[in-house]
C-alpha cells in the first residue's frame, strides 16, 4: 500500500464495503461521517464552530481531502477522559 493511502471500513447505505481512499481523493460530508462515525449533524456544526476536520469550499460545494480528515481525526487521540489534548 502506497504510504498517502488509507485502508478504511466505511459502512452505510445498502451494502458495507472495504475502501481504499487515495492521498488526493475528496470526500463529502456523508462520506466523512461515515469514515469517523459521527453524524452529518456533527459535521454540519462542527464545520460553523470551527471545531471540525478542515475542509474546502468549492463555490456552495463542502469537500473533505481524506488525509486532512484522518490527521485530524489522529490529532484527538487521548490517553483518558481528563485529558485535555494538546493545545492548538
């Protein structure tokens, strides 16, 4: 496996599927709430909060670049729940 690709069980919709999602592939936000396991509601608020994964505006189109999502997704790791993370 090339080292910018990222094996990634997605579920959802009518079938679960194994995806492999290349360095330079974008994702909507269904995609990536499926990828995290959260909500698009989560999303959709997180992106207003400035709280969420970064993302790229294409006119009114909302794109997620999968490694952008996945390091920070990594970025939230904690040892335990009174862990703070490290400051931004």
């Amino acid at each position: 496996m090339h080292p910018h690709e990222y094996k990634l069980r997605v579920e959802g919709g009518k079938r679960e599927q194994d995806e492999l999602v290349a360095a330079k592939q974008y994702g909507n936000t269904e995609i990536v709430a499926r990828i995290l396991g959260v909500s698009v509601s989560f999303l959709n608020k997180a992106r207003m909060s400035g709280d969420g994964p970064p993302f790229h505006k294409f006119g009114r189109t909302v794109r997620y670049f999968i490694p952008d999502v996945i390091e920070w997704a990594r970025s939230r790791t904690r040892t335990s729940t009174s862990d703070p993370g490290q400051a931004s």
